[in-house]
C-alpha cells in the first residue's frame, strides 16, 4: 500500500556535514557533457536511497511526514508527466476539473454547505496566509477600507488572536501581510491545551480591530483541538474572522471514531488541511477551504495574456483569482486517486491504526520508570522525556539521547519544549508499525538516554 525504501536506516548514520558531503560526492561535478538518462537516474537514486530518510521504517517517527501512499506516488507521477497548471483553463482543464472535485469532497467532509470553495497551496504555512489575507482584507471592508490601494496603514490597531501554542506560521503570516508580529495576540491554554474561550473573551473587549481569531485544530506537539464551537460564536459576536488551522487534525474527518473531535469546522470562514501530514500524501498537498466562494474576492486578478474578461465570460477561465500562486502544480491529481481508491472508510481504518499505535507508545511510556509521560493521546503524538536520575540533567540528556540516535541511523524521534523542559515525541502516522516495533524503539531511547546520562555525568 505504501511507497517503499530499501535503506533499512530511518537515516543514514553520520554526522550531518559527513552524510551531506558524501551525497554531494556521489552526486559528482556537473558535467560538460550528459551522463545519459539511465545513469543520471541511477546516480539519483544512489543518493536517495543511501543517503535520505526512510519513512516506512518504524523507527521514523518525528514529524509529521508520512510514508506515502504508492497510489498517490503514482498518481503524482501522472501529474508530473502532463505537466498541467491550474491558473488557467487552457493550461489544464482536466487538473481544474480534479482540483473541484476534490475541493468539493473535502468541505462535504469538514460540513460546509455547497457555497463553499478552496485551492491547493504548496503547504500549511501557504494556506494560513492566505486565509490571514483574505481576514485582513475583509476587515479593512467592513471598515470602508481597500488595503490594495489604501494600504495597511489605513487598517486602524488590527490584532489576531491564536493560541499560545497555535503554529509559528501565523505570526510569520501577519509579519509578511504587513500587520506585524507585534498584532498576534496570544490567548492562554486549559489543562488539556484547547484555547480558553473565557481568556479570549476578555482579549477581545480589549479593544483594536480584530481581523481574525485562528483556531488550532490539532497543535503539532499535541494534537489538542481548540474549542471551535466556542471560538466561532465570539469571533462572530466580534465581527472578527475564524480560521481553523486544521493542518494537522484535518485528518480525523476520514474516521468515525474521530471525527468528533473537530465538530464545528464548517463553523470557520477559512480552514487548513494538510494531506501530506494525515492523508499519506507526498508533500505538497495542502487545501485551504472557505466556507464561500465569494470570500475569495480579493484575490481576483484579470490579465490580458492569461484570462480577460472576455474569455471569462464565456468560461474559460481557471484559479488565478484563488491563489497567490500564478503557475500551480495538479497536487489535487495524487489526492483523488486516493479518495477514489481507499474512500472514506479506508483512510478512516489508517488514521484509527495510527490513533492506536499512539495509545499503546503512551501506555508503554507511562508503565516506564525511565520515562515520563508529559501528554495524554488526542491524534498521533505522543510527548515524554528520558528521566535521568539527577533531574537537572535532563535538558541536557534528553537532547543528546535524540542527537545520538541520529547520529547512529538507528532511530528518528522529535524534539520540543513544554514549559521550557526539554522534551522527546513521537509522531506515528506509519500504520505498517507494530506494537513490538514500538517496544523496541523506546529500548533504542532508553540505551541512548543511559548512555547520555552516564556522558553528562561524566563531564559534569
């Protein structure tokens, strides 16, 4: 079912300058005359097999980057070959016609109504700037205000509300859109890490002109869904904006059994989704839908060598006036032919499997004296730490025990901070994972985080 690497390392063992060398040495110098197709592509594969990053091992568990789909590998070499772009109808009418089709399925599955629309972006990060844009602009309206020929400036006081643990990509976002990083405004978090409605409230009263308040449907660290009913009716009250950022929990819609867990996205005037995290997409696959096509008029842009009026008029025209984007890959080709060929319920049966494996590495972990469970379970990752016996170590330990690992090929675990404590996750989107696979891999953190230990001690 999936694409599959023969490495047999999660990756290659070394340190990073050594491994980037030798790629570069197998690669060669580039040459005055062509090596041929067959022995360029032989050299390439060299490289990528021996010197890349297997996802379908095990043993890699990081990011949110899973093993692709070899339905979706293929279909993306499809995609590839017809070399379509969906800025104008003339240059792909059959990928504008997928991009809607899927488009359309996916508001079904997050609740919208058929008002609703969306575009393919190259990531995460894409589609929530969009989504920012467009919530600038539609703020600056109800103001009288045209950002396009007034400018920002005119925009008086805006501020965007997210949660303190919601994706560095919005503040990024309002930097890039001219509102300035010193606009977001970030809201504190419960016990299970969701925003406060109570605390949002409050910043709310306090005054600027809001443009938008970003809900986080799974934070990458922990998967934790804001309260998105809540969040809709006061960002409505306000007149402010809702984008969800469902990039990483966009996933949960395929399962019965979590779906739940983000009711209220058809609530939202933009959400992200991200099929390259759960979706099983090659990257790029990243959507962003809003709840009606109509709020996508800011991006409107007629040009006279790609789609005027005229032609327009008589319905040749394609996606310019819904991206920020000119030239667009088909992306959408790759994530069809797995609609089409897993359907709902088969991408539901992955996404359960890896919900599953995440509840056993959590239960695992919590049974571990030498470890220490830092979050429950809420999609596919898992947060903890290597417990060292002199606890003020184990900033330092926990880091060096995952530099280890990777240095060694032996195992890909992430990295992060909760309450300014170094931590260790697991993301488990590889369904082909087994329970014993698990057992074994945290066997791999326990021995390097012993070794670290006994290191620091010893320099100490």
């Amino acid at each position: 079912m999936f694409a599959v690497s023969s490495s047999g390392r999660p990756i290659p063992p070394g340190r990073p300058a050594d491994v980037l060398a030798e790629a570069r040495r197998v690669l060669g110098d580039l040459p005055e005359r062509g090596i041929g197709a067959d022995a360029a592509l032989a050299r390439v594969t060299t490289v990528l097999a021996d010197w890349g990053v297997d996802l379908t091992s095990p043993f890699a568990a990081a990011h949110l980057q899973p093993p692709p789909l070899a339905v979706a590998v293929a279909a993306d070499t499809l995609a590839s070959a017809g070399n379509a772009s969906l800025d104008t109808y003339d240059s792909g009418p059959a990928a504008i016609a997928v991009e809607r089709w899927v488009v359309a399925a996916l508001a079904r599955l997050a609740g919208f109504d058929a008002d609703a629309d969306g575009v393919f972006t190259p990531g995460g990060t894409l589609s929530n700037l969009t989504a920012l844009l467009l919530a600038r602009d539609a703020a600056a309206a109800r103001l009288g205000i045209d950002v396009r020929s007034d400018g920002v400036a005119a925009l008086p006081d805006p501020v965007v509300f997210c949660s303190e643990l919601a994706h560095f990509s919005v503040a990024r976002a309002c930097a890039a859109l001219g509102i300035g990083e010193h606009a977001v405004r970030t809201v504190s978090v419960d016990s299970d890490r969701r925003m406060r409605p109570d605390a949002l409230a409050a910043m709310l009263r306090a005054g600027g002109t809001p443009v938008a308040v970003v809900a986080t449907a799974g934070t990458t660290d922990f998967g934790s869904v804001d309260p998105l009913p809540e969040l809709a009716a006061l960002a409505r009250a306000h007149g402010a904006w809702l984008h969800v950022d469902a990039a990483y929990g966009f996933g949960a819609v395929f399962s019965a059994k979590l779906a739940g867990l983000v009711d209220g996205l058809a609530l939202a005037d933009s959400v992200t989704a991200d099929l390259h995290k759960i979706g099983w997409q090659p990257a790029a696959a990243s959507v962003l839908l809003v709840r009606s096509a109509s709020l996508f008029a800011p991006l409107e842009r007629s040009v006279a060598y790609l789609n005027p009026e005229d032609d327009r008029t008589e319905g040749y025209d394609g996606t310019l006036g819904r991206s920020l984007q000119t030239t667009r890959r088909p992306d959408a080709v790759k994530v069809a032919a797995t609609l089409l060929a897993l359907g709902r319920d088969g991408l539901g049966a992955l996404v359960d499997r890896c919900h599953e494996l995440a509840g056993h590495a959590a239960a695992l972990i919590a049974a571990d004296p030498a470890f220490e469970l830092v979050g429950g379970v809420t999609l596919t990752t898992v947060v903890f730490r290597y417990r060292p016996a002199d606890d003020a170590l184990a900033d330092e330990v926990n880091a060096r025990l995952r530099r280890a690992l990777l240095r060694a090929g032996e195992a890909l675990i992430g990295r992060t901070e909760v309450d300014k404590v170094t931590c260790l996750k697991l993301t488990l989107l590889n369904p082909n994972a087994r329970e014993a696979d698990l057992a074994a891999l945290l066997t791999l953190v326990r021995e390097a985080g012993s070794a670290a230990e006994r290191l620091v001690e010893g320099a100490a």
